[in-house]
C-alpha cells in the first residue's frame, strides 16, 4: 500500500508500507493491504505505519484519512515526525493548557478546543519516547 501524508506546508510521508493506523474520531482505526474504500475524519493523536518491517509514527494535528486502491491518503493541518518534536515545549503546552482546563472554560466550544490542544501537546511529548 502506498501511504501519503499531506499537509499544506509540506509532504511528510510518502512511503510503501504494509500496515496503518490511524487515531479516528469515532476510534483508532487500521488499514491493511487490499482495505475497502474509506473516508474517515481523525483526531490529534499519533500515526504509525509498518515501512521495510520497521513501525514508524507521526503526530498529527488532526485532519482527513482517505483509503482507495491501497493508497491512504492523509490530509492535515499539521503533521510532525519524531524528530521534530521539542517535546520541552510539548509538555508546556500539555501543562498550560490542563491549567486553563482546571479553571474552567466559558462555553462547550473552548473546552472542546482546549481538549484538541491537549491531545496534541500529549501525542507530541510522547512520540519520542514510544
């Protein structure tokens, strides 16, 4: 299968691989060679395929999956390899924002977005470390 990760900045990934999955926001999904077709919304959270036998991840910001013809495409706002992670100011941003959750937010809306923000700072501080 191939396996595109796209974002409006940049291509992240664009490999072979043999294995996907993926964080949905209905559920961690997965994708293997000859897949039905599939179109599915994601959350923050972390990416991992199987390349030349080796897992690999990607945090993502969040975004679309598509799968057709054993080509899963990923369309995200953001999308960060391991290596580019500070994972300092990861758990800055996981401390700050469960500070702003502790005091309460206005409206249903900010919680929301504020849970968003968490579950990126989270999947960034810990993509190196998985």
């Amino acid at each position: 299968m191939r396996l595109r990760i796209i974002t409006p900045l940049r291509p992240v990934v664009d490999a072979e691989v043999s294995d996907f999955v993926a964080p949905g926001t209905e559920g961690e999904f997965g994708v293997l060679p000859q897949h039905v077709a599939f179109l599915g919304s994601l959350k923050p959270g972390i990416v991992t395929y199987v390349e030349d036998g080796t897992r690999k991840r990607v945090v993502i910001s969040g975004g679309y999956a598509e799968v057709r013809q054993d080509v899963i495409t990923v369309l995200a706002d953001d999308a960060q390899l391991p290596e580019e992670v500070d994972v300092e100011a990861a758990r800055a941003d996981a401390a700050r924002v469960q500070e702003e959750l502790s005091r309460g937010a206005e409206s249903a809306e900010v919680t929301e977005r504020l849970l968003r923000e968490l579950a990126l700072a989270e999947a960034r501080s810990s993509a190196s470390t998985r």
